[in-house]
C-alpha cells in the first residue's frame, strides 16, 4: 500500500520505510548524493559520506518538512545549495529542478 499527500515527496509504505519517489531512494540526503555526482561526473560510490559536510538527519528532517527552505553547504570543493522543492544547485548552476 501506498499513501501520498499532495505536498508530500516521500511516499509511505505498509512496512513503513519512506522512498523517495523522485528517484526511488531511501533518503533525500542520499538522493542529493546522486545528483551531485551525476552533475559533477563524479561516481556515487566513490565520494566522501554527506555527513562530513552535513547533518545528513538534519538535513533529510529539514527538506522533508512543508516549510519552504534553502540549505546551502560545502562539498568535494563545490558549493551545494538545495531547496525544499528538491533544486539542486552546485556552484550556482542548476543541477536539478523538480
């Protein structure tokens, strides 16, 4: 079973594990992950952990609310900027809009 709101990018299931339905992670931190890498060419799995830049929980808990915001913090020598509505910018240009 699956619940959505219309605000809401997280998509509930029965055994109550969220994914992210924008690109079927289990986190957004995790999902910005794979953006930056796909944007900078860089291999997901060979970058440093997030949470060396960042609060991965902070963040997940910041752009999983309502509440319209705009995260912005270093990373692999690039300046991430993230939004509520899932824009990712690195070093000021788009790397995804939703």
């Amino acid at each position: 079973m699956v619940e959505r709101t219309e605000h809401d990018a997280q998509t509930s299931h029965s055994d109550g594990r969220a994914a992210d339905e924008r690109a079927g992670f289990e986190s957004p931190s995790l999902d910005l992950v794979y953006a930056i890498a796909e944007f900078t060419g860089s291999d997901p799995k060979t970058m440093p952990p997030l949470y060396d830049a960042v609060d991965t929980d902070a963040l997940d808990t910041l752009l999983n609310s309502e509440t319209p915001i705009e995260i912005s913090f270093e990373y692999e020598g690039h300046t991430v900027a993230v939004t509520g509505d899932s824009d990712v910018r690195v070093d000021g240009r788009t790397a995804r809009s939703e």
